[in-house]
C-alpha cells in the first residue's frame, strides 16, 4: 500500500464496522499525522454510535469532529430517525429498499465532509460504502460515489478525491482487511445494530450481515467477546 504521507486524508466515522475499518486502511495509507475523521450527529436512532465513534478515534489517536445535521430527523420517514417507526428485521429478499434508507444520506454527509475537508487542506475523502453484502441502498453504489466526486471537484474547483476501500469486499472480506490494518482491537468498540443495542440485537438486518461476515471469515467478533466478558465479569 503506496504511502502518501504528503496528503491529508478525511475519514467520515460513524462508529460502526466498516467505518472503523476505513479509519485504520487510511491511517496505513495516509500516515498517523495526515488523517483526521469526522461524525456526523444527524438524530439517528442508535445514537450509541456516536460515543463509539469518539472512543474509536481516541483509540486510533486521530483528531474528530462531531458535525450536527438534524434536518434528517426533521424529514422523518425511516427508522433510523423516526421514534415511531421500528426497523426491520432480517435482510430483505427483494429489490425494494428497507424502512432504514435514509434518503440522501451519503450524498449529505460527503458533500459536508468534502467541505470539512476544504477548510482542513485535505483533498481525501474516504467513506466505508460497499456495493456487495449491503441492504439495497443506492448511495452506496459505485455509480453514485463517482458521480458525486465529480460534482464535488465541479462544485468546489478542487481535486477532492473519494476512496472507498469496501466497495466490492464481502463482509467476510471486509473482517480480512480490519485484520489486515489492525482494526480489530478498536472493532470491540464499534457498533452496528440499527436498534441501538449493546449488545447486539442480532436480528436486524445490520447485525444479521455483521454475524454472517465475522462467521465467514472465521474470525471472532471483537465486539460479542467484550459484552460477554463484560458480562460474565471480566
């Protein structure tokens, strides 16, 4: 992995998985001293993310903002920022979006991290999106991210560049390269259950994907370890 140790990097953080992952692929990439991370605080319903996201950026000693969007609460419409509807259950078998789309989400967060990025002298984005073992949501798809980065670079006369280091991993192949960058320690951290619970619900559709991965790789889930040491006392 080329080191560009000249060039700052941006990691949007939410505090779950493949978040966390992205974190430590660009500390490898980027260099301890060039990257930074923010979060955004946009009313979701798993709000524990949030203090994973800071206790994960302390743990990889990098600099975070906590950036408030509440607009997407005030939309409502999805259950991940409307108290009134529950999240569903399982991953769907079908092409229609589950109840946890946000609508616009990514393209919101990236053009606020791209001016973030602006302001902090780095032309790096990088964003834990994945086309492959997702729930459906078209701004996560290839197409959508290389589109926006154009826009991007149109809209800000800039050279911002979005990397997106799981797009077209598995979640099995995803657990291979947290191992590879030396995410796992701080993936006992992370959280991923759309219900917001620790420990994990492990019916939503979230931690129906997170089990599948870690069980494919044939890899522990750090994060199940430390509740259920917590648990048992230790």
């Amino acid at each position: 992995m080329k080191q560009k140790s000249d060039e700052k990097a941006l990691v949007v953080l939410s505090g779950g998985q493949d978040s966390t992952t992205c974190l430590y692929w660009a500390l490898g990439r980027f260099g301890a001293g060039n990257v930074e991370a923010v979060t955004f605080d946009y009313g979701q319903r798993h709000r524990v993310e949030l203090d994973c996201a800071r206790k994960i950026a302390a743990l990889a000693g990098v600099r975070q903002t906590v950036l408030p969007i509440d607009t997407f609460a005030a939309i409502g419409g999805n259950a991940l920022t409307d108290d009134e509807i529950t999240p569903e259950e399982g991953v769907r078998d079908d092409d229609a979006l589950p109840n946890t789309f946000v609508p616009g989400r990514n393209l919101v967060f990236l053009t606020f991290a791209a001016a973030f990025a602006y302001t902090r002298g780095a032309r790096h984005l990088v964003t834990g999106v994945a086309q492959t073992d997702y729930s459906g949501y078209p701004d996560c798809r290839e197409n959508t991210l290389k589109a926006l980065e154009v826009a991007l670079r149109l809209g800000m006369d800039s050279r911002v560049e979005l990397h997106t280091p799981l797009m077209y991993l598995s979640k099995a192949e995803t657990v291979t390269l947290a191992q590879q960058v030396g995410a796992l320690d701080a993936l006992a951290w992370s959280h991923t259950c759309y219900n917001g619970e620790v420990p994990p619900c492990g019916h939503c559709a979230s931690c129906e994907l997170r089990a599948k991965g870690f069980a494919e790789a044939g890899v522990p889930d750090p994060l199940v370890e430390r509740c259920q040491a917590e648990a048992q006392g230790h």
